[in-house]
C-alpha cells in the first residue's frame, strides 16, 4: 500500500500561517490594554518613577533645609531654664534647735542665657558662602541624573520606534515574496514555470516570515528596556504615537561648543566645587582672626519662708554681661597647615576643573563627528533606498518578461531589506549622537522641571 506523502510547500505553508496567526493574535489581544505613550510622557514616567532621581532630589532638599544662617554660626544662641524646689524641715521636737518650729520654704528659680559669637574673622560668612555652594553641588547632581535619564529614555523610546519600522520592513518583503509565489504557482500550474522557480520564492517567503518572527522578539526586548527606565511593568503595552523623525540640522560647531562650555553640569558642577574649595580657603584664614563673642545671663529666684506664725517672701534677681575676645596665638601650626591644605585643594579643584573641560571637549567632538558621519550616512542610505525600490520595481516587470530568473528577482529584494534596514539603523544612530549633543549642551537642566 502506497503512503501519500504531503505536499512539503503546502505543510511549509500551513505551520508558516499557524505562526503568523499566533504573532497576530497575541498582538491584537494587547491592543486591549495599550495606552498611548509619546515622548514626552515616556520622559515624565522616567523622571518620576526613576529612584535616582528621587535620591538626588530628597539629598538636594536636605542641603537646601541646612543652607541657613543659623548654621553658618551667625545667629545667637538663646536658651531658657526653669526650676523650682520645696523643703520641710520639722524642728518641733528638737529641743536642740534654737527655732523649734516646723520650717518650709519654697522656691522658683527662673532664667536666660545668651551667647553671640559678633566676630570671628568673617568665618561665619564663609560658612554661609560654603553651604550655598553645597547646595548647589547637590542641585547639580540631580541635574545630572535627569539629564542621564532623560536621555537613556529617549534612545530607548527611538530605538523601539526603529524596531518596530524594521518588522514594518520585513511585512512589506513578505507581501512581495507572497505575491510572487502566488504568480509562480499559477504560472507552474499552466507550464510555463519550474518547480525550481516556485521554491525560490516559497523558501524566500520562509525565510522573511521567520525574520519577522524574530523581529518580534527583538521589539519586545525593546519595550521591555524602555519599561524598566520608566519604572513600569515589564508587561506593560503600549501604542507608540511619536513619529520616528531624523534631527534638526546642526552647521554651527563653534555656537554648539560655546553652549557646551558655558552650560554642560559636568562643567558647572566642577566650577562649583572649585569655588567650594576656595571658600574652604576663606575659612581656613578666619581662624587667624580674633574672636568676639557675647554671653549674657539673667536670673529671677522667687521664695517663701514660714517658721510657724512667721512667714517672708522674697525675690532676688540677678544680670550679667560678658563681652569676650579670645586670640589664638599659637596652636602648633595647624591654622597655617589648614590655610596651606585649602589652598592645596584649590589647585587641585582647579585640575579636576580644566581636566573636566578638557574631557567634556575630547567627548563633544567624538559626538559631532559621530552626528556628522550619521546624518551623510542616513541620506546616502535614503537615496540608495530609493534607487533600490525603483531597482525592484524593474525587476519584477523583468521577471514577469523572463528577463530575470527567482535568484536574480530574490537578490534585488534582498538588497531593498538591507538597504532599508541600513536606512533604519543610521537614522537611529543619528538620532542618539543628536540626543547626546542635546544632553552636554545643559539645556535640558534649564528646560527640564521635575514634576
């Protein structure tokens, strides 16, 4: 008995189908629960839910609450005391007591103090200039987790965006290479194709569908990255309504460098702690100084006294003033040591300062040529897209005149995917050089607010 052996195009074709109809219902079963997210609001989710920025923010908060005179030493010190006492003393039955009476007094005893430090070598003002400094260090290190995550999410936000145009890239094959295998199997049906042809284009097909199943994956992986930096679920869907759009045009190098030196936070964070040094400097030196300082006291003792019929009130109170003026005349050397190991720390803020320059500068012309190269590669990509449809388009007009055989009409294809993949890839590589030329320009820490 002779077993009938499937048609292998047809059980190719079948499972091919299956899969696709499992991508596709899986897609259409997320439509559901997908919100709609721009830009934008995938920048604001980041900022909001990111526990880095959270950090920096509440560290900038406690710096901000320590920024006060008070701190700074140059507001008095105000204290309040109170106290009261009662005694007995029973003398009755003592006949050695020369007031043989039950004794009691009473007693409140109420007072202030004040302590004024009134000069200490301007050391309170450098304090102050010192915590204002601190304070703006902190600011600046959560400008600077804004601005790294700001700009993680954008790139991720674009690169799902790209992920998504090449499945779109793969579809678009897969509806040509499923056109053709319809034409060839009509065309062997009447004899005037080969079997060889016919496999050519079903094995072409096979091969874009699988591409476009992984493609898949890779759009998930995608989505599942940007998920993590907005702090969402990883199973969170969404419906992407940002057009995927190629950057402004940049021509001015010598503008963008001025606005990267006078605006980058890396920069401005390290002229902030070359100013703090310099400050440490002014402190180090008031120590060289007199000190003046103001303690008062004033106090208020109210009593009474009854020995039997005999009662007394009374109410003694005391003031004073102390203005004091201390010198440090000698203490080992550790001013002059602390004056030479602040001016030591300026020199060496200024390094880190120059060196900061120095590397924000190497880095912004690695990004400029970066964006540069990216921006002539995406439009030399464009235009040969463009030649490479026109190119298919001849082709499949070839191939329907015999001109061209599957192999020829398959090579041309396939340089339209890798040519509109290139495409894809050099505009999502010039789209994250432009982000980071955004991200040292500063301009995101004047424009960013978080919410």
């Amino acid at each position: 008995m002779r077993m009938i052996m499937p048609n292998p195009l047809i059980s190719l074709r079948s499972i091919l189908i299956l899969l696709l109809f499992v991508s596709f219902s899986s897609q259409e079963s997320s439509l559901f629960s997908q919100e709609t997210l721009r830009l934008e609001d995938a920048v604001t989710r980041s900022l909001q839910n990111n526990l880095g920025i959270r950090l920096a923010r509440q560290q900038a908060e406690i710096s901000a609450i320590g920024n006060a005179w008070g701190a700074a030493g140059a507001l008095p010190q105000i204290g309040l005391s109170a106290s009261g006492s009662n005694a007995v003393s029973d003398q009755s039955q003592n006949p050695t007591s020369f007031i043989q009476e039950k004794l009691e007094s009473e007693s409140i005893n109420v007072g202030g103090q004040l302590n004024w430090v009134l000069f200490d070598g301007f050391g309170m003002f450098a304090n102050k200039r010192a915590l204002d400094r601190l304070q703006e260090q902190a600011e600046g290190q959560a400008a600077l987790v804004i601005e790294q995550t700001a700009s993680a999410t954008m790139q991720a936000y674009n690169n799902v965006l790209v992920q998504l145009a090449l499945r779109d890239v793969l579809s678009a094959a897969m509806g040509v290479s499923r056109a053709r295998l319809d034409w060839m199997e009509v065309r062997q049906a009447t004899g005037s194709a080969s079997t060889f042809d016919r496999l050519q284009f079903a094995n072409a097909l096979l091969t874009d569908s699988l591409a476009w199943l992984q493609q898949n994956a890779s759009i998930e992986q995608s989505t599942n990255a940007l998920n993590r930096l907005m702090g969402e679920l990883a199973e969170s869907q969404w419906k992407f309504t940002t057009a995927l759009n190629a950057p402004k045009s940049r021509n001015d190098f010598g503008e963008l460098r001025s606005e990267v030196f006078s605006n980058a936070t890396v920069i401005q964070n390290a002229l902030i702690a070359q100013e703090l040094a310099g400050v440490g400097v002014q402190q180090a030196r008031a120590r060289l100084s007199p000190n003046v300082s103001l303690n008062a006291s004033q106090n208020e003792q109210s009593s009474r006294f009854e020995a039997g019929d005999f009662s007394a009130d009374g109410v003694t109170k005391n003031l004073s003033a102390n203005l004091a003026v201390n010198f440090n005349w000698f203490n080992g050397g550790a001013t002059r040591r602390a004056i030479q190991q602040a001016k030591m720390q300026v020199a060496m803020a200024k390094m880190q300062a120059e060196d900061q320059r120095r590397e924000v500068d190497r880095l912004l012309q690695d990004v400029w040529s970066r964006w540069s190269s990216a921006e002539q590669t995406h439009l030399i990509s464009m235009q040969l897209t463009d030649n490479s449809r026109r190119s298919l388009e001849i082709a499949q007009e070839r191939l329907t005149s015999g001109a061209i055989n599957s192999l020829d009409f398959r090579e041309i294809q396939m340089q339209v995917i890798n040519l509109q993949q290139q495409q894809l890839q050099t505009l999502n590589a010039w789209q994250a050089a432009d982000i980071e030329l955004q991200r040292l320009s500063g301009l995101w820490t004047i424009e960013t607010q978080l919410p």
